[in-house]
C-alpha cells in the first residue's frame, strides 16, 4: 500500500500568490483531513470530510483557506492569496471511518512544507 | 484548543534508558491515541487505549490511562536511537456531531547511542 501521498513536498512561494496543495488518501479510506502543524499551535484540524462531503470546516483560518473533495482518491487544499503567516508544514491524514470515538486511527501524509516569502 | 498536552516538552535519554512521556486531557474521552512523528515525517499511530482499560502493552511500548486523573503516560522501555522522534497524544473530541482527533504539542524525545 502507498500510503497517503501528499504532493508537493515542498514549497517555496511569495506573498500573495495562490498555493495548492494536493492528496491522495489510502484507497478504501472514506474520510479525509486537513492538517496544519507550527511550532507556536502544534497540529491544527482544518477540515475534515466523510465520503467527499466536507463536514466541518470551522478549523481554516480564513476565507483564504478553501478545500475540495472532488472524488475519493483526490483532495486540494489551496491558500489564495498566500501570507507568510501561513508558512507552515501541511499534512492530509485518511482513515476507514469517521468513528474515533470507537477507536478509527489515522493515516498522515508526509506532509508539505509551505514557505510563504 | 488544545485537548492533550504533553509533559515534558523535551527528553533526553542514552540508549538501554527508559523513557516516559505523560499526558494530560481536560474533557471526557472514548480513546486515547498515541502517535509518533520522526523529524521530516508524518505522524504515525503507534497505541490506543480505551477509556475502560487502564493499562495496555505493545512491544516495548506501554501505555497507561487513568480517567480519574485524565491523564495517560507512554512507556517505551529499553530505548534505541531509531526512538528519537516527537511523540504525541491524541483524544476524541466531539466536533460537529462526529468524533475528530485532537492532538497535543508533542513531547521531543532525544536518544542517545
């Protein structure tokens, strides 16, 4: 199995220009997540979704912050326009069900590091 | 906010030492999730424990839960270099009407040769 495959792995943009962000959750995992990690916040849920439909979003810091589904094996999530404030590492996490309260753990990507200049 | 905050931030041991990592939670939990992340990586699950267990084992790993306290520690005895990684607690919290994962800040554990 490939694992939850994050790309790119690295990125390196200006201020102001758009950045997205892609996944791939592990084939059969029906839910996704957003993640992003700093050293101030720690590891910080975004978004979430369950069967390509986004359940909750309250996470994204802003309205520059959008996240898509389009299928079950494809997520972007896209900072528009970027600030250096979101320089930050990225990660997508799947898992089978949404159910952690009966014990679903998770699978995180690599991760991407973003460096908004 | 944070649900789980480990303690302490940072740990420095040699290698053949134990090392244990204490977390602590403020609201009532299904499950406790340990993960590790190595520098670089994404975090890996390494042990759950459910709230009706208080103490659970995987190889060198041992996990305590005690919800009177709301706490939990991670044991990982007779450490190897390849242990230095962050390590982190992670307990169910209700958002939205399902269950998500809410991590803590992580504990660096440093393994010496």
């Amino acid at each position: 199995d490939a694992g939850v495959i994050q790309s790119p792995r690295h990125e390196v943009t200006e201020m102001g220009q758009e950045v997205t962000l892609r996944c791939k959750p592990i084939s059969g995992h029906n839910s996704l997540f957003w993640y992003r990690q700093t050293m101030m916040r720690g590891l910080e849920l975004l978004i979430y979704f369950n069967n390509n439909v986004p359940i909750d979003d309250s996470g994204m810091p802003e309205d520059r912050f959008s996240a898509k589904m389009p299928n079950a094996s494809f997520s972007t999530l896209k900072i528009q326009p970027s600030e250096p404030r979101d320089s930050a590492v990225y990660f997508c996490a799947s898992s089978i069900r949404l159910a952690v309260a009966k014990g679903e753990t998770q699978y995180f990507g690599p991760g991407t590091r973003l460096l908004v200049l | 906010s944070q649900q789980g905050e480990e303690d302490p931030q940072a740990l420095s041991i040699q290698e053949g030492e134990n090392a244990t990592m204490n977390c602590s939670y403020k609201t009532s939990i299904n499950n406790l999730q340990w993960y590790r992340q190595n520098s670089g990586r994404g975090l890996v699950h390494l042990i759950l424990i459910r709230s009706n267990e208080r103490e659970k084992h995987s190889g060198r790993l041992r996990v305590t839960l005690d919800t009177s306290k709301k706490s939990s520690s991670l044991l990982i005895t007779a450490s190897r270099a390849a242990d230095t990684a962050s390590y982190f607690c992670a307990t169910d919290a209700l958002n939205s009407g399902y269950s998500t994962l809410t991590f803590g800040k992580g504990t660096m554990l440093l393994v010496s040769p």
